[in-house]
C-alpha cells in the first residue's frame, strides 16, 4: 500500500473514530437501537441529512430515508438483523480509542470506509426497526429470503435482478458479548466477500431487533431511586405518565406534564393539574394537531365558582431562517370562562426546536412573567397562573414519552455569574502583585564595613 493509501486509510479510521465517539456522547441509547447503512466501494448513496441531537427516528422517517437511499444505490440489498443491539455495544467492544486490533467490528468499520457516503442512525425507534424488512420489501418489490451463514458458498447471484438477503444474528448479553460480536462480525465479512468476489454492487443494512443495553433506564422508569437509599426508608410513588391527546388516527401528537397547574381568580385559587392526569376521556375534548399548528384544550366544571373553564395551550410550528430550522412556538395561553376570555402572550419565552420537548420548572404570570396578559384592558389582569415542572410537546411525538427538553433555564446562571466575578478578583489581585513586582528596585551599591559609610544623596 503507497504511503498515500496508508495516510488515507488512516484518516478515514479516525473520521468513524470520531465519528462515533460524537455520536454517542449526544446521544443517550436508552430505548433505541442504531441502524447502520453503506454500499460497496465503488457504488453511490445520495448523501442524507443526518438526524439532529436528540431526535428518535420513527418508522415513518426511516421509510423516507430508506426511499431515497434506494433511488441511487444498488438494489441488491443485505440486511443484517441482530437480536438486540446499542451504540454502546460500540464504544465498549469497538475499539474506538484506537485499539484497533481489540475491536469487535473489523469488517463493518472497513465497509463503512470504503462506502462513498454511509449513513448511520444512532437512535432509531426499535419498534421501527422491527419493520425494516417489510419496508425494504414494499420498496423493492420482492420478498425477502433468509440465508443461512453455512450455505454462503452455494448461493449464486444474478446481477440483472433486485434482491433481497436478510441474515439473523444473535446476541448474548454477559461474558461472551464480545466473543460472539467478532463472529457476527466475521459472517457480515464473509457475506460481503462473497458479493465482491462475484462482482455485484450491494447495499447493507445493520440494525438490531431491540437494544441491548435498557438497564441503566429501567430504575428511572421503574420509579426507584437510582442512589443510596434506607432498606426502611418508604418507597417513592411511581412518576405518572403524560397527558397524552392523539390525533384523528390514533397516534399521539401532543403530550403535556405539570407537577401543578396552579390559577387564582378573584382571590380564590385551584390546581387545575390535580384532575388531569387520571386518564379521563373528555378531559381534552377540543384539542386538534397537525403539521403547523397544535391547539391543547383542558376542559373544567364547577372550578373557583365558574360553571366552566377551559385552559387552552396554543402552538405554532415557523421556520426561522436565521438558525435554518424549525421551532415549536407556545404563541397563546387562553382562558375561557362562563363567555369570557383572558389571553396570555407567551411566544417570547415558551419555546424549542420542534424536535424537542419545552420544560421549565416555573412558568408564572407574576414573578420573572413568561406569561404577559394580551393588553392593558384584557381579563388576563384578573387572573394569576403559576405552572410548576411544566413541561409540554406539540410536534414531532414519536410516543407517549417526551424528547429531548430544551429547559428554560438561561446561560447565565447565578453560579456562572459567582464563579466569573470570583475568577475576575482573583486575575485583578494577581495583575495587582505583578505590577507591585515589577516596580521593586535592587540595590547596586553596597557598604563596606572596612571602608568609608557610602553616602547617597536624596537626588538619587
């Protein structure tokens, strides 16, 4: 190999290095499984966008990435399914620190060098990933065939037409993780050997079934404290789920949570959270979603004295070119009461990228307002509304758990402001005794005590 080849080599190993380190200290794996898409050397992929931080890939987008990846890349397709697989199967066993010769993956990462432009998907959905193989079917017009790893040698592949290889790999959580990675590793090379040493362009696709690693996520799900606890100390309340409002076809479109949804009228004041998380059926009945626009109706009888009351969340998807992205808006919080109205602004602080979930663990209309009443003159004066752990998504719901939250806390905390003003002081104090060094004058004259005293005049 020429020392450009080695030089070239070496700094695609540490692109996927880096790559994948990236990758996986955003993304925390929990309850996806990653998927993993390359052609071979010499064939061409369009190059996909890759998801953004913290966003799932539903079964929906993989279809649309699967569609347009197919569009140019060769219709002989190799699908490696793996019993259950994580992203932190490869930064344990894949040797990404650059021990390259105790990785587990050789052959993959060597696949993913070569291709032109591989795609890889840290977190896609895994309910998704259990549909993959009819995706790849409907888009490519064939069945699947299911290969066995012995019988590589027999298979003979005609170029002329699609196919479609799907190959089972298991997976064994314990001691002999890593072992039985190296072979799933070597079937995946030998399958790949067997398309180049046939002269067929492919395409391969490397997902697991489920994800291998949940167990960090179970303690938090199951409502248990994950630290130090007294064996007699009483167990917590398991954390109730969402309020969850599906769309006209079953599937959830918006999510709300809040530890109190507290509104004082008239000097009277309720928890309009206390109700709503009971799963009742009418609770949100009003509520639309689609792809811009989300509007969140909770409905009220006999509340601080009014016959009804309904609070109104109002959220808007808009495109800000500025940051060439989509944002989720709350433009409006409304209240309607026995024919009246009391409108809130609250687009200036209730907002996040549309692939995010907002939080905040206080939103008031009365200190630091992200609640502002519509006008001077509007029935919003009347009213006080505190939210407290408020957290709320109105697009992009993959399930009834939230995304990533963007939280409302600002950069500038007041830890950051005492630590700032302590390093300033502490730079002031160290100009301050450098300067005070520098004007120290040494002697450059010293008595003799056999001599005469010297004499120095105050000119000097």
């Amino acid at each position: 190999m020429t020392e450009v080849g080695m030089r070239r080599s070496s700094l695609s190993t540490m692109a996927f290095t880096s790559v994948l380190l990236f990758i996986c200290s955003i993304y925390s794996c929990y309850a996806q499984a990653p998927l993993l898409m390359w052609t071979s050397d010499g064939s061409k992929m369009p190059h996909l966008a890759q998801p953004t931080a913290g966003q799932t890939v539903s079964g929906g987008q993989l279809a649309s990435y699967l569609k347009s990846a197919l569009s140019i890349a060769p219709h002989n397709v190799l699908l490696f399914l793996q019993d259950k697989l994580s992203m932190e199967d490869f930064t344990m066993y894949g040797g990404v620190f650059g021990n390259k010769q105790d990785s587990a993956f050789l052959n993959v990462e060597s696949a993913l060098q070569t291709s032109s432009s591989p795609l890889v998907l840290p977190a896609l959905d895994w309910s998704a990933s259990h549909s993959i193989l009819e995706l790849l079917q409907g888009e490519l017009g064939i069945p699947a065939v299911h290969i066995d790893p012995s019988t590589l040698k027999e298979i003979k592949l005609n170029t002329q037409q699609p196919s479609l290889l799907a190959v089972h790999l298991p997976y064994t959580a314990g001691d002999r993780t890593k072992e039985l990675l190296l072979k799933n590793d070597a079937i995946i090379g030998e399958v790949l050997d067997m398309f180049k040493s046939q002269d067929v362009p492919y395409t391969a696709v490397y997902t697991g079934l489920k994800p291998s690693r949940v167990i960090e996520d179970t303690p938090v799900m199951a409502g248990h404290s994950v630290g130090r606890s007294l064996l007699q100390a009483p167990s917590e309340s398991p954390v109730k789920p969402p309020l969850v409002v599906k769309s006209t076809e079953g599937k959830p479109c918006i999510l709300l949570w809040a530890d109190t949804l507290l509104a004082t009228y008239s000097g009277n004041q309720v928890d309009l959270a206390r109700n709503i998380f009971n799963g009742s059926a009418d609770v949100t009945a009003g509520s639309v979603c689609n792809n811009t626009l989300s509007r969140l109706v909770l409905n009220y009888q006999n509340v601080l004295s009014l016959r009804s009351l309904r609070l109104i969340f109002s959220m808007r998807k808009i495109f800000f070119p500025v940051s060439a992205r989509d944002w989720s808006v709350v433009e409006q919080v409304e209240l309607e009461y026995d024919g009246q109205r009391a409108i809130f602004n609250a687009s200036s602080g209730i907002y996040s990228p549309a692939e995010y979930s907002f939080h905040c663990q206080s939103v008031s209309s009365a200190q630091s307002p992200l609640l502002v009443p519509h006008s001077a003159t509007d029935n919003a004066t009347l009213w006080t509304l505190s939210f407290t752990d408020f957290q709320i998504q109105g697009f992009n719901v993959t399930g009834e758990d939230f995304s990533y939250a963007s939280d409302c806390a600002g950069f500038f905390t007041p830890g950051i402001w005492m630590g700032l003003l302590t390093s300033l002081l502490m730079v002031f104090i160290l100009t301050y005794g450098l300067h005070m060094i520098m004007q120290l004058r040494t002697m450059d004259r010293f008595d003799d005590p056999k001599g005469p005293a010297i004499s120095v005049p105050q000119s000097e």
